[in-house]
C-alpha cells in the first residue's frame, strides 16, 4: 500500500487514475462500436456509400465537397453531414447548392461519434440519397479513433501543412483508405516535398493512394471523381 495515495504496489495518483480511466474509455469505444454497426447496417439498407472525411481546421473539406456536389449532382444523389464544434456557415453553403444536409454541433467535442451520426442521419432523405459524406470535425487526432459506420474513410491534408505531418500524425494516415493532398496551386510556393510526403504515407499505409489536387483551379479533381466513382455501389 502506497503511505502517500493508498494506492496498492506504490501506484501514483496518475496512475491509479489512468488505470480507472482506461476502462471507462473502452466503454465508450465498444458503445460507439455498436452504433457504428447500426449506422452500416441502415446505410446499406439504403444502398447509401458513407464517406468519412478526416482533415485539420482549414485544409479544404468544404471546398472540395463543393467541387464534388457541382461535378456529380446531375447523376448521383449526394447528402452531407457536417460537422464542427460549433455554427452552421459550413452546412449553410452546402445547403445552398440545393443538397440535404445536417448540421452536428459537438459544443466543443473535438470529433464526431458514432451516437451524433445516429441522429443526423433519422434527419435525411435516405430513400432518396446514393451518397454519404460526413465531414468530421477539424481535427488529425480525435476523429479516427471513432467508427461513425462509414465505408471509407478519407484523409486531407493542404499543402501549407507541410509534408511532415505522417511523422506526427501517424495513426490517421494508417486508417484512411485514401489520402487526398489539397491546395496544390500553392505547391510552387511553398517548401512540400510531395514525393516525400507520399513515401511516409506508404510506409504507413502501403494500400492508400495519395491524391493531388486543387479545388480552386479543377487540377486534380477528376482523379479524386475517378476514385469515388469506383466505390458507390
């Protein structure tokens, strides 16, 4: 017994916290883990392919959701889910291409789970939708660990991030079925070893392609359109 926090062993206070803590944390995950399964199971009865997009504040989701919605609304029936700590600007200008979408405010949450997407999708049309893309909140750590019963999960990355990011954020770029490098007009500009970027991508994740692409000039999109189009169902 420990004189100084009764711990058993000669246990911090930390680390009896930590030891209490971790089991409420696996609790949560197996929680969201059987949401998430609930999820799948109503998306593909609706025959609808969810698309899970993970980024940093400010790499572009938005963007290139825009550039998505113009390039396949005419022949593929798309819906959104956004969401973000807090507001509705982003859901608003989806809203605006005439596309169904939800807003989830997290209230300062740092991701989506697998409960919030529950709720989101009870407020579609899903008979009437073909597509599914979720755009989680800002963040290249919290979101992956949270199953939102997508189909694929997908990673952006701007170009003034830097390529360094896999090396600090690995456990993202291990899980997403494809890596999409937006804001590449500014690659001239700006110090991006691209080669190198794509080899730390692969020495985590040899299965994921890396995307290049612009949303604001069009370079790229069209192999982004090309790898979508290859997973609807």
């Amino acid at each position: 017994m420990c004189d100084t926090c009764g711990c058993e062993h000669g246990e911090t206070a930390h680390e009896a916290a930590e030891s209490r803590r971790i089991p409420v944390i696996q609790k949560l995950l197996s929680a969201n883990d059987q949401a998430a399964l609930e999820n799948r199971q109503h998306l593909k009865a609706h025959g609808i392919t969810a698309f899970n997009l993970m980024s940093s504040p400010g790499a572009g989701k938005t963007t290139l959701l825009l550039a998505t919605i113009a390039a396949l609304r005419e022949q593929t029936r798309l819906g959104v889910i956004e969401g973000d700590t807090a507001s509705q600007v982003d859901a608003e200008i989806i809203a605006a291409t005439g596309t169904p979408v939800v807003q989830i405010n997290t209230g300062g949450g740092c991701h989506l789970d697998a409960p919030m997407v529950h709720s989101a999708l009870h407020a579609l049309p899903l008979d009437a939708l073909d597509v599914l893309f979720i755009e989680n909140v800002g963040n290249l750590i919290c979101p992956v660990a949270f199953d939102l019963g997508q189909n694929y999960k997908v990673a952006l990355l701007s170009v003034p991030e830097g390529h360094d990011k896999p090396y600090k954020y690995p456990a993202i770029f291990e899980a997403v079925d494809v890596v999409v490098v937006t804001k590449a007009d500014l690659m001239p500009y700006l110090d991006f070893d691209l080669e190198k970027f794509r080899a730390l991508v692969h020495g985590l994740n040899d299965t994921a392609p890396v995307l290049t692409l612009s949303a604001k000039t069009g370079e790229g999109v069209a192999d982004w359109l090309a790898w979508l189009g290859e997973r609807f169902v």
